[in-house]
C-alpha cells in the first residue's frame, strides 16, 4: 500500500501543475474569438459602438489580466509542492501541509471566482447584436463567430482543477494515515 501511496503523491503533484498550467492558458485563449472577430474595432467607441455589446471587449480586459495573474499564482503554488518534496517525501511535514492547503484554498477561491466572472460575461457576450456584426464582417472581410466556446470550456478547465485538488487532498489524508499505521508498527516493534 505504502509503495502505492507514493507513486499516486508523485501522480498527484504533477497533475496539480498540469491543472495550473492549463488555467494560465485558458486565460490567454478566452478573449481570443473576440480578438478575431475585431470587437475591438467595433467597439472603438465605447459610448456608441458600431455592433451593440461588442464593448465586453474592453470590459473583460481587467478580468483577463487577472485571470492570467491568477495562473501565474496557482503554478508557483503548484511548484511549491516541488520544492517541499511533497512527490518524493515519506513523510510529511508542517510545509509539506502548509502547501497543500494553501494549493487547496487557492484552487477553490480561483475557481469560484473564475466561473462566477465567466458566466456574468458569458451573459453578456449573447446580448451581442450578431446579426449586425455578420452584416458587417461579410462586408469588410472580417472573420467573426458567435460562438461561447471559450466561456463553456471553462467548466472543464476549473472542472478538472477542482477535481486534481480534492485527489490532493485525499492523497494528505492517505498519507497520514499511512504515517500514523507506520507509527503504530514501530511503537509495536519496540516493546516486542
């Protein structure tokens, strides 16, 4: 049990970085139909935009760089765990929980507050006037879409974030009661 303990700690961090990594590029992707379908020029002024509600362009500017600082962050905690050992230790240490709840709470607060900002702006994106903006872009040429790909797929990144961390967890849980049974199997052995 103990041997497979350890290669799903191992598993486990990995997977942790991987999730990080992959929110870090979902936030440089989000804005990218947008960015395609020229919002920017349709929504140039934003008082009096030339295709109603293309102005969620300028206005998801904030959120997005926050989202990609957000990234940025879950990766250095997900590297955390590296640097405290938590894929090769055998035992754990005040740091190596420390990390993982830290990992933990993050997960969850970024998580929250990623999927309640994308739908508010998912929202938004459908009060678009695509029918103008399709009489517009076959007129200059311009690529554009309706699609809400980049705001539906954020289920499945933030999805799979969470999922990684509640295995964290039940991995500290696993090893702590693995630490405690070898404990006991020492405590054992020495009043034979």
């Amino acid at each position: 049990m103990y041997k497979k303990q350890m290669i799903l700690q191992r598993i486990v961090c990995y997977a942790v970085l991987i999730a990080a990594a992959l929110v870090f590029v979902y936030s440089l992707g989000i804005m990218t139909d947008m960015y395609n379908s020229k919002f920017a020029y349709y929504a140039e002024d934003i008082e009096n935009p030339k295709v109603a509600g293309t102005q969620i362009y300028y206005y998801m500017q904030g959120f997005n760089r926050n989202l990609t600082t957000v990234g940025i962050v879950l990766i250095l905690l997900a590297v955390s765990q590296f640097l405290f050992q938590n894929h090769t230790r055998r035992k754990y240490y005040i740091a190596n929980y420390i990390t993982v709840g830290v990992n933990t709470v993050a997960a969850i607060v970024a998580s929250v507050w990623a999927l309640s900002n994308i739908f508010t702006y998912r929202a938004q994106y459908l009060l678009v006037d695509f029918e103008a903006m399709k009489e517009r872009a076959e007129m200059m040429k311009f690529a554009w879409t309706d699609s809400t790909f980049w705001f539906d797929i954020s289920v499945v990144v933030f999805g799979f974030l969470l999922i990684v961390t509640v295995v964290n967890v039940v991995n500290l849980i696993l090893k702590i009661m693995l630490m405690k049974a070898e404990r006991q199997l020492i405590e054992e052995g020495k009043g034979v």
